[in-house]
C-alpha cells in the first residue's frame, strides 16, 4: 500500500512537472506571437538622431563615428563618410519588425547565417548602433534570407541565444572603400578651356578650344603629316574633371611620387580656376594627388553685362574661395581613381594623333 502510494505522488508530481513546462512553454509561445508585426528595436526610432558611432564586423572590422559635425572612417585615418549611407542604415534598422522567433540552438545558427563573426571567419556580418554616450542603441547579426510568403531574414541580437525571423531589409556596404564619401570634385567639361599633360618620356599634350565658343578642342603644334585620331576623343579629355569620384583612399603623409613615373596634368577654366593633377600607377592602382590654383589672366574679357551673363562666369571671390576649399578638402589625401578618369588625365600626343 506505501509503495502504491509513493508511485502515485510520483506520478502527480510528474504530471504537474509536464503542466507546468507546457504552460510556460504555451506562455513563452504566446508572448513570441504578440511579437509579430511589432518593431524589432522599438526604441531606436526615437533616439535615431543620438547614433554617434556605428561598429561593422565581417570579414573585415571597422568603424565610423561622429566628430559633431562629419561622420569619418576611423581605419582609413578619419576620412569622411558618405552621409546618406549611414542614414539609410540607421532609418532601415529602426523599420525591422518581427515575424517569429526561430531556433535558440547554437548548432543550428549556421543553417539560418546567425553565428557570430567570429565563430564564422568573417562569413557573416555583424552591426552595432551606439549613442553619444556609449550605449549601445541596437545590435544586430544578420543571417540569411528567407524567401516565400513570409519572406524576411534571420538574425540574432549578440549574446542571446534567440535567433529572429524578421521583416525588412538592413541596407549597408560591407566594405570600407564603399563606405567613403565618393566625390572628389566635379568641373563642367563646358567650363574647361584648355589641358596640358606633361607624360614621362613622351611629348607633352597641349589641347584648347580655338575659341570660348567652340564646341571642339584643337591640339596645338599638331606635328606635320599627323591627324587627329578621334575628335571625340579629343572633346572627351574635357570630362575628366566631371563627376570624379575616388575608388579609394590613403594619408598623403610621408607618401611622394616619383617624377619619373607620373604624368602631371594642368587643366584651365574660363573661371580662372586651374586644377593640377599627378597620376601615377601602383601596384595597379591608379593614385592621384591633387593641387588647386587662381588666375585670373585666364578669365576671358567681357565688354559689356549681356556679354558676362552668356559667359556665365563665376565671381572672382568665388572662385578663389573653392579654389581654397578644395585645397584644403584634398591636400592630406592620395585618391585611387577608376581607370578611365585616370587615362584621360594621363593621355599623350601619341595617344591622340595618327
């Protein structure tokens, strides 16, 4: 009779076990469920404009930060980044909404992409938003995506063990060259009135418009017999200064070019502007530093108002002052530029004549 009696406490005891676990796993199931649709980071929307450094991990660390007024590239000695990537980031991180709780098991992160970088070689990707004072706003591992009806990704927050199916996209460059701020500078092809470019062991190139109101580019002291290859070509020399934007970049600090393997080109406006550039290939890069100059003997001569206005010339003090502000924007710098830029900054008579 005592032993039936032991057997039946300890199969009540065992019964109210089980209920309990399913009661609290039905209870854990349902708070996961009143998850759906909700924002991921619920907070983040309203401290978005306290962001002050952003941590990427993959296959290559880095990070950018906030001096109060620029956002800069730390591993590519405070470069500036590009602004509007950041604010994609930042505003796609804020949007994520959950749709359900996945795996809590770490032998099975690597079918949805949620280990960690570290445990992973760099395969998967890791981000973090923090605040001017430290605090980490919101920290995300994203994983793979998942297609169909309930298309979305996996993720995991850093040192939990929950992994996410989560609604969205997190829109980000994964690497740094892509996190720069691009632009180098842009010079309208119509501003440019005349190139030289001075090529080692090769003759210099001297190419003009005959007049401010030619379309075309004539080269000067076209050797004898010689033609023009390609007046295309020719008018083309004219962009290269346009929408130039870097590949990459480097410090200037105790880096020097050597003369003997760089061309030097200097470009004139009609606003007096002149830009110089030296270019020079390394180790297949295509590096560039540049240096930026006022003349005003360069601007053409109007006779009258109705004659500046067609001209659209640039007020001297203008130009001296972007004359200043380029200096000073590209003067620590060594740019990696695309190949065609560089090209048409390097080009020789040879290049251009047959």
């Amino acid at each position: 009779m005592k032993k039936n009696h032991i057997v039946i406490v300890s199969a009540i005891l065992l019964i109210s076990i089980i209920l309990i676990v399913f009661l609290d796993s039905r209870e854990k199931s349902k708070q996961e469920d009143d998850l759906a649709g909700e924002l991921f980071f619920p907070q983040l929307k309203a401290n978005i404009n306290t962001i002050a450094r952003i941590e990427l991990k993959s296959n290559e660390d880095f990070n950018i930060s906030s001096d109060g007024e620029n956002w800069l590239v730390a591993e590519k000695d405070n470069f500036p980044a590009d602004f509007s990537k950041i604010k994609q980031l930042a505003i796609s991180m804020a949007n994520l909404k959950t749709i359900e709780a996945k795996t809590k098991k770490p032998e099975n992160y690597d079918r949805v992409g949620v280990g960690s970088p570290e445990d992973t070689n760099g395969t998967t990707k890791q981000i973090a938003l923090i605040d001017n004072k430290g605090e980490t706003l919101a920290s995300l591992i994203i994983g793979n995506n998942k297609p169909g009806a309930r298309a979305g990704f996996y993720a995991r927050v850093p040192d939990q063990e929950q992994a996410w199916l989560l609604e969205g996209k997190v829109d980000y460059p994964s690497t740094i060259s892509q996190w720069l701020d691009k632009r180098i500078l842009d010079i309208p092809a119509a501003d440019v009135n005349k190139i030289e470019i001075k090529n080692p062991k090769k003759n210099k190139l001297v190419i003009s418009r005959p007049s401010i109101e030619s379309n075309d580019f004539a080269i000067g002291s076209l050797p004898k017999g010689k033609k023009i290859k390609s007046q295309a070509t020719l008018n083309q020399m004219a962009n290269s200064l346009q929408g130039l934007d870097l590949n990459d970049v480097m410090s200037a600090k105790n880096f020097q070019f050597d003369s003997s393997k760089t061309s030097k080109s200097r470009i004139e406006t009609k606003h007096g502007l002149i830009a110089e550039v030296s270019v020079r290939n390394q180790d297949n890069q295509h590096l560039a530093v540049f240096q930026f100059n006022y003349d005003e003997t360069l601007r053409p001569k109007a006779d009258d108002e109705e004659q500046i206005k067609k001209l659209a010339l640039t007020a001297p003090d203008d130009v001296k002052k972007q004359v200043s502000e380029l200096n000073q924007k590209t003067a620590p710098w060594v740019y990696v530029l695309p190949t065609h830029k560089a090209e048409q900054l390097s080009k020789s008579l040879e290049d251009l004549i047959e």
